[in-house]
C-alpha cells in the first residue's frame, strides 16, 4: 500500500512538471511567433522603403 501512495506520488508530480514544461514550450512558440511577424513586418518596411 505504501509502494503505492508513493508511486501516485511520483506520478502527480511528474504530470504537474510535464504541464509546466508544456506552458513554458506555449510561451516560446507565442514568443518565437511574436519575433516572426516582427520581422516580417520590418522586411515589408524595407521592401516598400526601396520601391521608392
């Protein structure tokens, strides 16, 4: 029984810290997409900045 309540244990706490690295994995993809549209807005600059 004991063997158990220790291995929900180690299962609780390794589903708690595979949502955390699951959120943190979301925030660098939201940031990597954040960075993309940056720098495709800043090259739509410069494109129409040379057409002149």
């Amino acid at each position: 029984m004991k063997k158990s309540i220790a291995m929900n244990g180690q299962i609780a706490t390794a589903a708690q810290e595979q949502s955390s690295i699951t959120e943190e994995i979301n925030r660098n993809i939201s940031s990597i997409s954040d960075i993309s549209n940056q720098t495709a807005s800043g090259a739509e600059q410069s494109s129409a900045a040379s057409h002149k």
